[in-house]
C-alpha cells in the first residue's frame, strides 16, 4: 500500500500538486516520509508550538526542525499559533507561514461564499 501512495504522490506532483506533511514530529508524520514522498512543506504540530518560547527544550525542538526543513529546501507552517512571542520567535527562526488563533478563528464554510449581488 505504501508504495502505491509514493506512485501515486510523484503522479500528483506531475501534476503541479505540492505536498506537505501534516502534524510533522508527531505519529505518523515522521523523518522517513521526507525520503519516501516528494514533499514540498512541513507543517510543525501545535504541541511543539504551545511551549516556545518559553520552554528551553521546545525552543531547541523547533528550531531544529526549521533548520531541517530549510537546508532539504521544504517551505515551513507552524501550527497552533496563540501568542505574539510564539510569532515573533517562529518568524526569527525563518518559519515561512504561521496559522492560529492569533491571526482569525476557524470560520463555517457558509462564511467564506461571496453572494451574488
């Protein structure tokens, strides 16, 4: 089955698709799909992201995995984001996109239609 989701993965990237890793550093999300599928993002989990900056070893943990990210050349999303401190030290470690609390709450689809006028 795996090697049917690395066929058909490289099929969508043919097709303009980018993909990325949901959750990165969590379950199922881990270092081998980076080798296995040709992923263009990594969107690091919110349970990473709740303790910077506050928390040493988190700070370390985050970092690390946008420094990985940026030398295998992959884009970067940070999950979670509630605070300002967590924005300004994600934007300083070179994290490219930021989704969260912070920037709006989840909306109903209803809400995003544009109406006919």
């Amino acid at each position: 089955m795996l090697a049917d989701a690395e066929l058909l993965s490289l099929q969508l990237v043919e097709y303009g698709v980018r993909l990325a890793i949901d959750d990165f550093g969590t379950g199922y999300a881990s270092l081998s799909y980076l080798r296995r599928f040709p992923v263009h993002r990594v969107k690091i989990d919110r349970s990473f992201v709740a303790f910077v900056p506050e928390d040493p070893y988190n700070v370390q943990l985050v970092s690390a995995i946008i420094a990985m990210a940026k030398r295998l050349d992959l884009q970067v999303t940070a999950e979670g984001v509630e605070t300002k401190a967590q924005a300004d030290f994600l934007r300083e470690q070179g994290c490219d996109l930021l989704q969260g609390y912070l920037f709006g709450r989840p909306e109903e689809p209803s809400s995003c239609l544009v109406r006919p006028s």
